[in-house]
C-alpha cells in the first residue's frame, strides 16, 4: 500500500516568504514602469536587470516556501536542476517584460506578457519541486488550480504596474504598495496551493548528489540576500525616478523656452561676449526684413548697421551698458529692407552664470503703430479739431514757457469775430465751421510774416501770442491786417456774408505776470471793443477793470430782476401823418433797477443775449405786450397792432410758430393784431427763415422788417419772404435834412416798399424838417420823438388810446 507524507510548515518562514513576495511585487511595478518610460540602451539595461530582479524575487520566495516545509525526513537538493528553475524564472520575466514594455499596451500584449510570466512562474515552481531528492506526485485540480492563480497574479501584476504607471501620479508609493500586498498574495497563493497538491510518497532512497541544506538558516539566508537586493534595486529605481524626474524637468522647461522663443511676437536675439548673434525668433526677420541665413553668420554689430542714424549711439551704449549686468530698456528705430522706418521697444536682459555675465538678450517690440497713436492722441489733447491750430491747453503751455523765460515785454491778443453767432444759428453747424477754417486760414495768412502762435480757443475766439519784442506800433499793425483780412466778404451757399472782428491786446508783465491775468485783461479789452461798434482792437488799460466788473455786477443784478419785477414796457406810437392818427404801437422793454434807475436796453439787451436770459426777457416782453394791447381793445380801442422785436435767439428756438400762438390763446389777442419786427441778420439762410416766417404768417401775425438797410443781405428774399412792412433805420433818418445821400436811399427804400406794396414805417423821427422830406417821398407812417418818446402804458393811453375813443363822439 502506497503512502504519502504530510509536511509541515514553519510559520515564520510562510511570512518571511510572503514579504519576499510583496517587496518582490512592488520592485516589479517600479521595474515595468521605468522600461515603459526608457528607450536605446538604457531600455535593454532596466530589462536585464528588472528581469534579473523579478525572477529572483519570485524565485526566492518559492524557495523559502520550499524550506519552510518540513517532511519527516531530510530532503536533499539536486542543486543544477535549483539553478535551472532561476534561470527559467529570470528569462520568462525577460520575455514577459519585453513585450509589455514596448508602446501602447493592449489586452493581445497583457495576455502575452502575463502568460509568458505565469509560464516562467509555474516552471520555476515545479522545476524547484523536482529538485526535492523525493517521489512527488501532484492531485490533478490544485496542479490546475497553481496553474489558473499564476495565470492571474501575473496578468494582474502587470496590468497593475502599468495602469498605476502612466495614469495615477497622485500618492504613487502608497498604491503601488497596495499592488504588491496584492500581487504578493497572489504570488505565494500559487506556491503554496502547488504545495498543497504534491503529495510526498517514502521508500525513495536520498540521491546521493544531492545536498541537504539547512532549512531555515539557509531559507533566512536567502531571504535576506532577496530583500537586499530588491531593496537596492528600489534604491537604483528610485534614485532613476529623480535623475529621470529631473531630466524631464529640464527637457519641459527647454520646450516651454523653446516655444517661448520661437512663437514669441516680439524679436529675440541671443548675443555673447564676442557679439556674436547665438539665436535668433523669426520676428526679428518680420522686424529688420533680413535673412535668417544672413543673420546666422553676422555679429550685432552689423545689425547696429540698420538702426537709424540719430538712434545709433544711444543703442549702443544701452546694449554695453547691459553687458555690465545691468537690465536697459529704451526705445529706438531701425530701417527695414524695405526702407520703412520700424520704431521699437527694447530690453537688453544680460544672461549670467556663476554670477558672471556670458551674453545678453535682445528683445525687440514694433510700436510704431503705438507710437503713431500715441503721437496722434497727443496731437488731438493740444490741438483743435476743426482747425488744426493749438488748442486752449497748447496755447497755456505756450504761455507759460514764455513768461518763465521773463526775457522782454511781449503781446497777448484775444481775437472774436463779429455776428459769427449769426451765421451759425442761420446756416447752421456745418457751414460754420467752413466758416471758422476759413478766418483761421485768413489769420494764418495776415501773420505769415511773424513771430506769433496762433490758437483757438473754442467757438468763434482766437487768441495770439507774439513772440517779438512788444512794440505797439507792430501790434497795431498786426491787428489792423487781421481785421482786413476778416472784413473781406465769405462766399457761402451763393451768398456774400460778412462779418468783422473785435481784438483785445494785453502786455506782459505791465498788465498781468501770469497766463489767466493776461488772457483776462485782453478779454476785457476785446469786450470793450465790442461794446463800442466792434471792428477794431484796443489795448487793455486799467479803467476798463472798473468796467468788466460793474458789467459782472449788472449781469447779476439781471438775473435777480425777474424775482424783483423791475422790468417794465414802454410804448412808442407809430402815427399816420395826414391826421396824426395813432396805426400801431412799439412795445419797448425798460429796467428799473433798484439802485440805478432805468438801465438802457443798449446796455442790458447785450448781455442777456449773452448769458442766455434773452429768453425769459423775450417771452416776459411778448406776452406782457399782448396782454396790455388785449386789455385796450376791451377798453374800447382803437383797435390797433402791437410791434414786438424778437431777437435772434427767439427767432431760431424751437416751434416758435406754437410758442406765440399759445401766448396769444392765453391773453386773448388776435394774431392780426400782433407784429413781429425781425432784422435782416436772421434772413441770412432763406431755407430756415423762410419756414419760420410762413409758419407765422399762416396763423395771421403779420412781420416787420428792422433796422433795413444796415444789413449785408441780399434784396432778393423781399420777394419771397412773407414780409408786411419795412422799417426805416434812424441812421437814415438822422441827417436826412442836410445829407443828400441818406435822403436818396430813403426815398428809394419808400418806392421800393410801395412797388412790393409794402408798408413802411420811418424811425426816429425828431424834428419837422424830418417829417416833411419824408411826407415828400410819400411815406406816410411815423414814429418818433417829434410825436411822442416810449411813454408807460398809463401814459400813452391817456395821451393817445383815450382821445381816439371819444373822437368819434365829438364828430
């Protein structure tokens, strides 16, 4: 009867032998990892020993699970049948290795690799197995079952070494050891389930080569010996990862500076200490326009060469200063090929090692595009779009530098043009603008043989600086040759216009040491000017100071006297000649100031067109007029119009047409019994004017033209324009009786009137002589001082509507 012996096993060494097995794992997983990760030689170098290292590991561990059992004899070893089952071990692990450890693994190479691996295993086991001077014979299903477990463990063990390789780098260490406990289990699960099926039969006499070895000295020996070699080689693997971690390190850094240098927009120029061009970016061909082959075989000096001549020196001098270790930025030009100017933005970095300088970087920008904008936002914040002169902030800085210089007296001049605001409000925005390039063209022409910079300021007011000595003699020159040039007449959609213009002079340092003082005392005396007929210059002296400041004073007073009720209406009547009958009436805006009495309209009508309160007073006028004619009428008569003046503001704001009307509705008058008295400024643009006058006309109120004959406007809108009647000036009238001339052109205006079958109303009017000229040339209505002067409303009715009423009673 045939028996078998059971075995038995030492606990210590079962352990021992499964850590064997799961340093042995976890070397494997570093292994495959870095073959994976090497190529050339070093790839051929980490097989051979990662081989040598999983085949003794796995080897070792076989061996001490062989001495940690014991049967009831000694066994002894055939040790060249040992030796082969290393050897068959290390060259499956080489194989297995091999395979998974070139390109992209697939399951066709895991199963490859894990097959030839588990083959080596399972040799290894069973070839150690035969080494055992002992008849062995193994049960069928746990031989099967070693052989499935190697199958397994080996195929896991390297698609766990590879998925934990290339996809998980977060805690690395700490999932590779869970792998190789993993791996470790599966490891010495196969070995000893191979165990458990052989079974052990006696009567086999020991093979007398064989030796019997020293179980647990021999198996703790080898043991040992494995973990100092796996061990080591985790060491070497392990100080691989950090030169390899490293060269990777510098191998990304290099590329990340590659494609920095090369992609980068700006130029890049690397120079050593001989000045020799190591490296060039494809921008600094974009920017010079030269060959890159050229480039390559040049020093910097020969791109010195191309830099513009007034920038040379300076550029180098930045780039040596650089190759003393000191970063330079500035800016310079350089010619391109194609003979543009590039202007560039530079950096000379010097490149040191060991703290010396070995080179320099030259890093080049193209802001010529920036600098064209740059220069033209500059060009815009000091100079006047509409014209191209300096601008107010311009002409400050102007100023100012010269007064610092504090060399000799010179002249400050503040230039404004005349009924510009007529032009503008007539024809509109863009044609005055045409209009103010062309008087700055005709002052630029007036100066060309001067010192003097030119500026405006805004609107319709230039200002001048002359850079001469001042001599009043040049100055007044200056200003009467500007004054001609303006005078001369604007061609403007087919129409002669004309303007003048008003010139204040200062002189530093007697009247001001500073910019605001000077540009504020020329100011004043160019107000002067205009307050005594316009057209001409003065210079500033210190009475008109007393002036400019009681005009402040009555400005704010102005605006208090509508809260004050101080203003009021006189009334002048317009009387038919041939029986002194009363036809119509002028209703005439007084102030009665609190302080000064009453104000002419001469001295506060210009300064609420001024400050924009013509408005209010114009409105305050219309409806302050309907209102006391209304209140007449109802009184009894006789029913007559009222003539209100509109200035030119009035006339141009917005539905005006609508504006009356409403007055007219509020206070009750009929539209035929209201006339509106225009100047022949506002017929400047038929297009506009003519709108606004039929609108009016189209609702009954009837328009009387002012002022006629003082005007620059053409005749030809008297036949177009809804005009009712003409108003002799006074300035006819004044010397009608000793001025042949004047009694011409009225007795022209007269004819003219009555073949257009105009009314017309003569002005001014004082004295007999006057009246009986005008009643020769047939004009029949008068107003004036030889009837009556603008008298309060009580006045003139008691002296004028009272007596109609009671005429026809007395008949």
């Amino acid at each position: 009867m045939d028996h078998s012996w059971q075995g038995s096993y030492d606990t210590a060494l079962v352990v021992f032998s499964y850590i064997v097995a799961v340093v042995a794992s976890y070397t494997v997983l570093g292994f495959v990892v870095r073959i994976s990760k090497s190529s050339g030689w070093q790839r051929w170098g980490w097989l051979l020993f990662g081989s040598i290292a999983m085949g003794m590991g796995v080897w070792s561990m076989h061996f001490v699970g062989m001495l940690a059992f014991s049967l009831p004899v000694p066994i002894a070893y055939d040790l060249l049948t040992v030796l082969l089952s290393v050897v068959v071990v290390i060259l499956a692990s080489f194989l297995a290795l091999f395979i998974v450890g070139r390109g992209t693994i697939g399951r066709k190479k895991l199963v490859a690799g894990g097959l030839l691996l588990a083959s080596g295993i399972v040799a290894m086991h069973y070839i150690g197995m035969a080494a055992m001077q002992i008849h062995i014979t193994y049960k069928p299903l746990l031989f099967a079952a070693s052989i499935l477990i190697a199958v397994v463990a080996s195929i896991t063990a390297l698609w766990l070494s590879l998925y934990f390789g290339s996809k998980h780098k977060g805690q690395e260490s700490i999932k590779k050891l869970a792998s190789g406990l993993i791996m470790g289990a599966a490891v010495v699960g196969m070995h000893y389930t191979g165990m458990y099926a052989a079974e052990f039969h006696p009567g086999v006499a020991v093979n007398e080569s064989g030796v019997i070895l020293d179980q647990k000295l021999l198996a703790y020996l080898i043991a040992g010996a494995t973990l100092m070699t796996l061990g080591l080689s985790l060491f070497g693997i392990y100080i691989s990862n950090r030169f390899s971690s490293k060269e990777s390190e510098l191998e990304v850094s290099e590329k990340w500076y590659k494609s920095l240098f090369d992609n980068n927009q700006d130029g890049i120029i690397s120079v050593d200490l001989d000045y020799r061009i190591i490296e060039y970016n494809d921008a600094v061909c974009r920017l010079t326009g030269l060959d890159g082959d050229w480039l390559r075989r040049q020093t910097i000096d020969q791109i010195f060469s191309f830099i513009a001549e007034e920038e040379q020196e300076k550029t180098r001098m930045k780039f040596l200063a650089s190759l003393q270790g000191v970063i330079q930025r500035y800016e310079t030009a350089i010619y391109h090929q194609d003979g543009r100017r590039v202007e560039l933005s530079v950096i000379n970095i010097p490149v040191k090692l060991n703290e010396e300088v070995v080179g320099n970087y030259i890093i080049a920008r193209d802001v010529t595009e920036d600098k064209r904008s740059k220069e033209k936002i500059q060009h815009q914040a000091h100079h006047d779009e509409l014209t191209g002169l300096p601008n107010r902030r311009r002409f400050h800085q102007i100023l100012n530098e010269k007064i610092q210089e504090k060399n000799t007296p010179f002249a400050v001049m503040v230039l404004d043009i005349d009924r510009f605001k007529m032009i503008n409000d007539s024809m509109g925005h863009t044609y005055g603008d045409m209009f103010l390039q062309e008087v700055s063209r005709r002052i630029q022409v007036a100066l060309k043989d001067n010192h003097v910079t030119l500026s405006r300021m805004g609107g319709d007011e230039f200002t001048l600086l002359s850079h001469a000595e001042f001599d009043q003699e040049h100055v007044a020159v200056m200003a009467q040759d500007i004054i001609r040039m303006i005078s001369q007449p604007y061609r403007l959609k087919d129409t002669d216009f004309y303007v003048t213009a008003s010139i204040g002079i200062a002189v530093y340092p007697m009247d001001g040491d500073n910019a605001v003082q000077l540009l504020k005392n020329a100011d004043t005396a160019m107000y002067e000017v205009k307050k005594n007929g316009k057209n001409g210059y003065r210079l500033y002296s210190r009475e008109l100071n007393e002036q400019l400041r009681e005009k402040m004073e009555l400005e704010a007073d102005l605006r208090r006297a509508f809260e004050r009720e101080e203003f009021m209406l006189c009334y002048q009547p317009q009387i038919r000649s041939s029986d002194s009958k009363m036809i119509g009436i002028e209703a005439l805006v007084r102030w009665k100031h609190a302080t000064r009495g009453i104000v002419s309209p001469g001295v506060f009508i210009p300064i609420a067109e001024e400050t924009g309160l013509i408005h209010e007073l114009g409105s305050w006028v219309l409806r302050e007029a309907c209102r006391q004619m209304k209140e007449w009428h109802t009184a009894g008569g006789p029913l007559i119009p009222v003539s209100v003046n509109l200035s030119s503001q009035q006339f141009h704001q917005e539905n005006l047409a609508e504006f009356i009307i409403s007055i007219l509705d509020e206070t009750g008058l009929p539209p035929q019994y209201l006339e509106l008295e225009i100047t022949e400024s506002m017929m400047m643009d038929p297009t506009v004017s003519t709108g606004i006058l039929h609108s009016l006309t189209e609702h009954g109120i009837r328009i009387s033209l002012d002022d006629f004959g003082t005007g620059y406007s053409s005749l030809s809108y008297l036949k177009h324009l809804p005009i009712q009647k003409l108003k002799i000036d006074r300035s006819f009238i004044r010397d009608i009786a000793s001025n042949a001339n004047d009694k011409a052109i009225v007795a022209t205006i007269i004819a003219m009137a009555q073949h257009l079958n105009m009314d017309v109303v003569a002005e001014g009017i004082e004295t007999q002589e006057q009246l009986d000229i005008l009643t020769e040339s047939d004009c029949r209505k008068i107003q004036g001082y030889f009837y009556s002067r603008p008298l309060p409303a009580w006045d003139v009715e008691q002296g004028f509507f009272v007596p109609q009423r009671e005429m026809p009673s007395k008949a």
